[in-house]
C-alpha cells in the first residue's frame, strides 16, 4: 500500500527506471503458475523485452513458441528444467542460457525461481549460421578488471563470436567504484540491480537504485554509474553488438 502515491519508477523516451514497488504482472497464452512482469518492451520504444519470471507452485509452465526471436536467460535464484524439442536442461541459480530463433521451448521453475529473460528478434548475417544453443555457469566466468580498473570487473557470459548479435555480462563494482567516463554508444541496454546499491546517471538526471530495479537505456542515451554502501554492486545487462548500423 502506498498512501502517497509515490515511487522511485521514472519512464521517458530515452531511458526508464523500473522500481519493483510498481511491478503488474502479464497473462500470456498456455502459462501455469508462472507469472510474467514485462519491464522493458517495445512498447516503450525498446529493441528488446525484458521479463521477470516466477513461478508459484511446483507443477507450472512458461512455454514459448517458434518464431524470429532469440531468448537469453538468467537465472538469479532457484532452479529452471528448459523443454526443448529433442532434450531438456536443468539450469541451477546463476545458470545464463541462450536460444536462438526458431527454437520453441518451456521454462518450468522451482517455486523459488527467479529469471531474467531478453528477447528480442535475430538479426542474421548473409554468410553465418546463428549461434547455437548455449548455457554455463557465471561463477565459472571470471571478472576481468573493466579498462584497467581492477575495482569494477565485468563478466562476459557468451561467446564473443560475430554469429551472436547480442550480450549479456555482469558488471561488479566495489563500493565507491565508478564506470570511468559517461558512456554515450549505439548500443541498447536493458539492465537487472542484482546486489547492492548506487546512483545511475541516465541522460541528465541522476537515479538511486538497489537490487530488484530495472533500467532501460536507448540507444545513445548518457550512462554513468557509482556504487554505494558497504557491498558491491552488481548488475546483470543486456546489449546489442556485431551488427552494421
Ligand atoms: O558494455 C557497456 O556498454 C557497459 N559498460 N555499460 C554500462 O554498464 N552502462
Ligand atoms: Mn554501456
């Protein structure tokens, strides 16, 4: 209940912060026990769609169908069985996976799962096949310190192979450490706070955020970022990448 109707989410064309406090979740066709919260989408003038994922009971079912999306998903807590066609794969918390398109499947989650799901459509190239289906364990990728800076490090979870047109990494800041310069790129992000707390810089203004908030980042939008408080800071992000404008 929010007597004052206040919230920190802030959307504007360019850039949106999405606090939990504000989150609805969506219905989509054949799910059981799962819930959806679509926090970044083209609706809101995005590439990609981010979605929350949960599950409610044991026995449940998010399935997706065939089509021109790719899917790459992040499993910040619990456990996830993928159905896919000829196998299915037991994913455990801090598993990442990635779908290319015209790969129908099925999340089935344990009832403390938590995913981060971006989906987006593929962007072929005339002489590659797309990538092909591909899953690790984040703890097994190491953090490489982020242009020398050995106090924020980035974990890059997928192959950097031409054939992907998109990445997902997790940046890690100590407390106090910063990104070093205001980015202003091409490149889309769509972003989960996993751990700890700071203040992002989106255009001109400047935002608190903590584990559980959202953010999405259009293309040149201004972006800077400092961690505060007495933990790191880490957050999961999705960006596009390989491809010509
Ligand atoms: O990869 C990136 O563009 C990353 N450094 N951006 C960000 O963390 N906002
Ligand atoms: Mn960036």
């Amino acid at each position: 209940m929010n007597l004052f109707g206040q919230t920190r989410t802030s959307v504007s064309s360019r850039h949106a912060l999405i606090a939990p406090d504000g989150h609805v979740p969506s219905q989509f066709p054949g799910w059981e026990n799962a819930t959806a919260i679509v926090i970044i989408s083209p609706a809101m003038g995005a590439k990609l769609s981010q979605i929350l994922i949960t599950f409610k009971a044991d026995s449940n079912q998010a399935p997706f169908p065939s089509d021109a999306h790719e899917h790459a998903l992040y499993i910040e807590s619990g456990s996830c069985q993928v159905t896919l066609p000829d196998r299915s794969l037991d994913l455990p918390t801090t598993s990442f996976l990635y779908l290319p398109p015209h790969t129908p499947f099925t999340l089935h989650g344990s009832s403390d799962a938590r995913i981060t799901l971006f989906r987006k459509i593929y962007q072929p190239l005339p002489d590659l096949a797309p990538p092909p289906i591909t899953h690790g364990l984040a703890s097994d990728v190491p953090g490489e310190p982020f242009l020398g800076f050995d106090n924020a490090r980035l974990q890059t979870l997928l192959p950097l192979d031409p054939a992907f047109d998109l990445a997902i990494n997790i940046f890690t800041y100590q407390p106090g450490a910063t990104l070093p310069f205001v980015e202003t790129h091409i490149m889309e992000h769509g972003l989960l706070m996993l751990q700890g707390q700071g203040i992002y810089r989106l255009e001109d203004a400047y935002y608190p955020v903590q584990a559980g908030d959202a953010i999405w980042m259009a293309p040149y939008c201004p972006q800077w970022f400092v961690a505060m408080g007495a933990v790191p800071a880490s957050y999961l992000y999705y960006k596009d990448i390989h491809r010509l404008p």
